[in-house]
C-alpha cells in the first residue's frame, strides 16, 4: 500500500503525466456523459423493452463496446465499432490489394491516406447501420418515439446525429493519443466496457441474494474465478517465447561493434483479438440477415446460431478462432523477412544456417507456440457460454472472457507500460516492485 501511495505521488509530481493524465480523464468524462444524450425526439423512460433486447444475446456484446449508449438510445449509440469495422476491411484490403499495399510502404503519406479511407468507410458504414438501428428502435420501443415526428424526417435527422456521434468519438481518441495518456480509439473501448461492470456486478449481488442459487458463498466464488481468468488472460498477451539472436562481431578502428546476443520476443496470442472479432463479425450474419426483432422467434438450425449459449454457436465460434489465429498470424509475421533482415545486419541463429534454413526454423516455432495459443484463446472467447451454464447472468458473464476480456487486459497493460515508461524516464521506480510491464505488439485502434 505504502508503495502504491508513493508511485502515485511520483506520477503527480511530473508536470507532463499530471497533464496527460487529467486530459484523459476530461475526454473520457466527456464521452461517457454524450452516452446519456438520448436522441432528439424519444422518452428514455420508454425504453425498457430496448434495454431487455439488450441484456443478453449478441446484441449484448454491442451494448457493451458502447459503454451503454445502445440501450439508452443515445447520440453516441454506435460508438466506436464502425470505425473498427472499417479498419478491418482496410487492413484486408492491404493484404489483397496492390495499391493498398504500395501505400503501406509510402510511410507517412500513404499512413495518411490510408486514415483517410478508413474514415469515408466508415461514413459509409454508418450510413447503412444508422437506419437499421433506428428501425430496430422503432419495432422495440415505439411508444418511446414522439406521436407528433416525421418518421422520415426522424429518419434522416437522427442518422445524421448518429454518424456525427460516431465520428465524435473517433476525434476523441484520437486526441486522448495525441495529448493524452495511452492509445485514444483502445482507452475508448475499454472505457465502454468498465463502465457497464458496476452494475453487473450489482445485478448479480442481487440475483444470488434473491433468488437463492448460492448466496454470498456463491458470489464470492464467481470472483475468484474472475480473477483467475483474468491472470490466465493476462498469461495469454503477454506470453513470449525469445529466440536467441548472435550478432557478429565488427572492428572499426579501435572501436568493436556488434558481438552481441539479442532476442526476437515471439509472441504466444500473435493475431490479439483480432480472430475472435472476425469470428463475431461472421456469427452476426445470421441475425442480420432474420433481423433483430425475428431473431427470438426463429427456430432449428437458425436459432442455434443466434443463441450464443447453444452448443453449436460456441463449437463453430471456437473452431474460426482457432483458424483465424492461424490465417491471422501468417499475414503478420513473415519469418522470410525476418531472416532476411538478421542475414543484412549480420544476425543469425545459433546453430541454425542463415537464409532460408532460419526462415524455415522461425516459422516452425510460429506454428508450434500458435496452436496452444489458438485454443487458450478460443477457451477465453466460450469462456461466457460457461459462466452462463452455472446461472451466471449474462451481462455479468460477458467480462469471464471474450473479446471484452482480451481487450479490457490489454489496453489495461499497454496503458500501465506508457506510465511507467514516464516514470522510469525521469528516474522514478516503476509501477512494479520486481520487473517490468511489457509492452503489445498491437493495440485495438490498428484493428
């Protein structure tokens, strides 16, 4: 505790984290009250049946990367998801598409256009979800609509307001990255998930005090295995396996270079959340395709895939996840550059030849640390199914793994890294007694 009191003296004292630090809280204080901002011509106490649409099922998952703001029918309803959803496509389309890849190489200026596409695609994602929600809302909460409203001018006004909410909070993130602390579009994210534990965790208080399936002991129980899943997810991010790398020795002059020993960090979940978002993009077709309010009649095989508690919905979630690690994994690591880069600088692997003897070898290992990797990682995406199986509630069992869970570990660390490299920068102690907090490969803002 005492250590705890003086590492946060350490982080005022330093005018640059102080500063960073409360621009993040104001941005975030800022997003999270555009979440209660409900849309100009709805009751908000008429939207209870919008709130039990979204207390459970896929649309859950929704409601819960926007902080809430789905169910509460806010300005800020669709969050920050269509820009992710946008950069996805991106990122595919530079992995397919020739042109897409040449502006990958321009650095800067084609980073710059890349940026700009990612957004007119979300404009144009936006465009196509705003309606379908707003339709949504109408057939759940129609009473909460104002009698007196133009639809169609309901229509236009309020996918107009939606889009610029969305758009909003892209800017908020990405100010929180530049004058902040911390990765703007992640922190976002994460910010939208804490904010619905509280009253989870509540609820579910509630539920084992009521209706007698466990009581406190019950309860308790459950957070311990909380935490346990978060440690085992924290295993899973940060997770290494280091490849010694012999860098030959250069004389110049009377000066040696080189000489050496290095390792490649590779890591055990390489693809981050990246398989399970491609998963759930695929699981929503289904009840996109019946739509949200038919999605509750329908029956047989189509029910099965849009009740993410049946036993087909986790088995076929957990065996693309599986597979998208992998497919993942293979277009970001490319272990022929790797071993070309080590060759030019003069890099090898001890014992192992270099050239095409060390790209074979480094792509071995991939495969052999990816596969433990890919099922440790689809147990944490059905890890909820599970929770729900022992009567957990389903909000409640959305934070006992999923892409929630992965991402909320994450930003979590990579937020932590950026502190204690301040600290650590100005001769403070870390955050930690003993070691030190690695940071990600990635973040959520580049999927």
């Amino acid at each position: 505790m005492r250590k705890a009191i003086e590492t946060l003296k350490n982080i005022w004292k330093i005018e640059d984290l102080r500063q960073r630090i409360l621009i993040t809280i104001l941005f975030v204080a800022i997003y999270r009250f555009g979440s209660y901002v409900v849309l100009p011509g709805i009751n908000p106490n008429m939207l209870s049946q919008l709130h039990q649409q979204t207390s459970e099922g896929l649309l859950a998952l929704l409601n819960m990367f926007s902080g809430g703001a789905f169910s509460n029918a806010s300005i800020f309803a669709l969050g920050i998801m269509p820009y992710i959803s946008a950069s996805i496509v991106i990122q595919l389309l530079a992995i397919a598409v020739p042109y897409f890849q040449k502006l990958q190489r321009e650095g800067e200026s084609g980073r710059r256009k890349i940026n700009q596409y990612t957004r007119y695609l979300t404009i144009a994602i936006l465009i196509v979800q705003a309606p379908s929600y707003l339709i949504n809302l109408k057939m759940q909460a129609g009473p909460a609509l104002n009698a007196s409203l133009d639809w169609t001018l309901f229509m236009v006004t309020s996918t107009i307001i939606l889009a610029a909410g969305s758009m909003f909070i892209l800017w908020l993130g990405e100010r929180i990255t530049d004058k902040g602390i911390g990765n703007g579009i992640s922190f976002i994210i994460l910010v939208g998930i804490i904010a619905r534990l509280p009253q989870s965790l509540f609820q579910e208080l509630i539920s084992r005090m009521t209706d007698k399936t466990g009581g406190l002991i019950m309860f308790l129980v459950e957070i311990v295995f909380l935490l346990l899943v978060i440690a085992a997810a924290i295993l899973l991010v940060q997770g290494t396996r280091k490849i010694p790398v012999q860098y030959a020795k250069k004389i110049v002059g009377n000066k040696q270079y080189g000489g050496a020993r290095q390792y490649i960090p590779l890591k055990v979940n390489a693809a981050g959340v990246m398989p399970i978002i491609f998963a759930q993009a695929i699981m929503f077709i289904p009840i996109t395709f019946i739509g949200f309010s038919s999605a509750e009649n329908a029956n047989g095989f189509v029910r099965a895939f849009t009740d993410h508690t049946s036993f087909w919905y986790n088995f076929v979630f957990a065996v693309m996840i599986i597979l998208f690690t992998y497919f993942y994994t293979a277009i970001t690591i490319n272990p022929t550059q790797m071993a070309e880069d080590m060759k030019r600088n003069n890099g090898f692997i001890p014992g192992i030849k270099p050239g095409k003897k060390t790209a074979e070898y480094i792509d071995d290992i991939m495969s052999r640390i990816t596969l433990p990797g890919s099922f440790f990682l689809a147990l944490v995406a059905i890890m909820p199914a599970f929770a729900g199986l022992f009567g957990v509630q389903a909000e409640f069992a959305q934070f006992f793994g999923g892409t929630s869970l992965l991402i909320l570990v994450g930003v979590v660390l990579d937020t932590l890294q950026q502190i204690e490299s301040h600290l650590l920068m100005r001769h403070y102690d870390g955050l930690l007694k003993s070691g030190r907090i690695k940071g990600r490969s990635g973040s959520v803002s580049a999927y």
